[in-house]
C-alpha cells in the first residue's frame, strides 16, 4: 500500500481545497504516495487575522490527531502554518508548514524573496512568523493584493492584483523569487512565473514536494 500524505486546509472554504488540489496533481502517478486533501468545515471562512489563525490551531490539531494512524505525513495547508508545533509535539510523523516549507524552498532557488499577501494585515503576520524562522532578513518586501480569501475565486481580478504585485515586488524591491502567501493563490503560479521571469513558489506544492522526500526517504522525525 502506497504512502498517504494528508493536506489540511484549516478554514472552511471548499474552493480553496479543490484549487490546492488540483496544484497537486504532479505529485500524483503510479508509485506516488496518495495525497488526500480535506477541508476544516469548521474552520473560519479563511485565515485573514492572528485570531483566525489562533481559533484554526486546535481545529488542525485535532485533525492530525483523528488521522495519525491512517496517514504517513502531513501538510498544514494555510500561510500562517497554524497548529505546526502543536502537531509535531503529536506525531512522530513528518508534519509541514507551507509557510516554512515556502520560504525554505525560496531561499534555495532566489534567496531575495518576495512574498505576495491576500490583506494588509496578513503583512505583519508574515514578518513575525519569519522571524520566529530566523528567515525574515531574507524578505525584501511582503506586498498585499487588497483581497480576502473568498475574493480569490475571481480570476480575472485576481490575476490583474496578483501580477501587478509580482512586478512590483521585482522592479521595486529587487526580489528574485516569490511565494504566495497564501494557499488560495495556487492557480495564478504559472502565470505570474511567466510574466515575471523569476521562480514563483507555491508553498502548498513546497510543502507537499517536501513530504513526498521524507516519505521516500525514510525519514525519522524526533520529538
């Protein structure tokens, strides 16, 4: 029996679940770990505040704890990785955030990172949570598109913020590699990649491409 990986997305919103999932499917094939991607119904409608992110925390604990013996490794599928040291203190399992897992991934193929936010107050957020990584010296700027997560679903406005942000972030500030900040942005990467010229990381893909290693691998995690 092939290795399961489990996505969580800590709010509610279904929309965002089926567009990570679909951002996944290169991970998937024959001698591929299975990726099963669930939705926290009771989860805030999107993670948009510290308190969201706060009230999502034992939501996602709870929900690796239910799964732990039926799953190989799991992803904390929201920016601001709620519930991360909760759930590896839980399981010997690999546990990724795809916040951590993001700017990880950046850092090796830019080092001059950009991140793109939904809200400027996700701003903030961001910075606390890098430092916290020892990662924040690494972000050149952190630009917001003015939109909540349920927003996300309007590709044709979305597009527009989210490459105008991209060319910000390059022109302005130098940076050679962007991540989206949030999980819902996953279906604009091609495009912004494109348009930019520099590597476009979505951190739910980071964080997935990452357990797929570990699950390959081997690898044991201490607690």
């Amino acid at each position: 029996m092939s290795n399961r990986i489990l996505v969580i997305n800590p709010n509610r919103n279904e929309q965002v679940t089926e567009a990570m999932d679909r951002a996944l499917d290169p991970f998937r094939g024959e001698n591929c770990p299975t990726i099963d991607c669930i939705t926290l119904r009771e989860g805030p409608l999107g993670i948009e505040s510290q308190s969201d992110a706060d009230a999502a925390a034992p939501l996602v604990y709870r929900t690796v704890y239910e799964n732990e013996s039926n799953a190989d490794a799991f992803v904390i599928a929201c920016y601001s990785d709620p519930g991360l040291r909760a759930a590896r203190e839980l399981t010997s399992k690999p546990v990724f955030g795809i916040a951590e897992a993001g700017l990880s991934t950046a850092i090796m193929m830019g080092g001059r990172i950009g991140v793109i936010s939904i809200l400027e107050n996700a701003v903030e957020r961001h910075f606390s949570y890098a430092k916290s990584l020892s990662l924040d010296s690494r972000i050149v700027a952190d630009v917001p598109i003015g939109l909540s997560v349920a927003e996300l679903a309007d590709e044709e406005i979305v597009t527009v913020k989210m490459l105008d942000a991209g060319y910000r972030l390059r022109r302005d500030f130098g940076a050679n590699v962007i991540v989206l900040g949030c999980a819902g942005m996953a279906r604009y990467r091609q495009a912004l990649e494109e348009k930019n010229g520099i590597p476009v990381i979505d951190p739910t893909q980071a964080a997935v491409a990452a357990a797929v290693s570990a699950l390959r691998l081997k690898i044991s995690v201490s607690r």
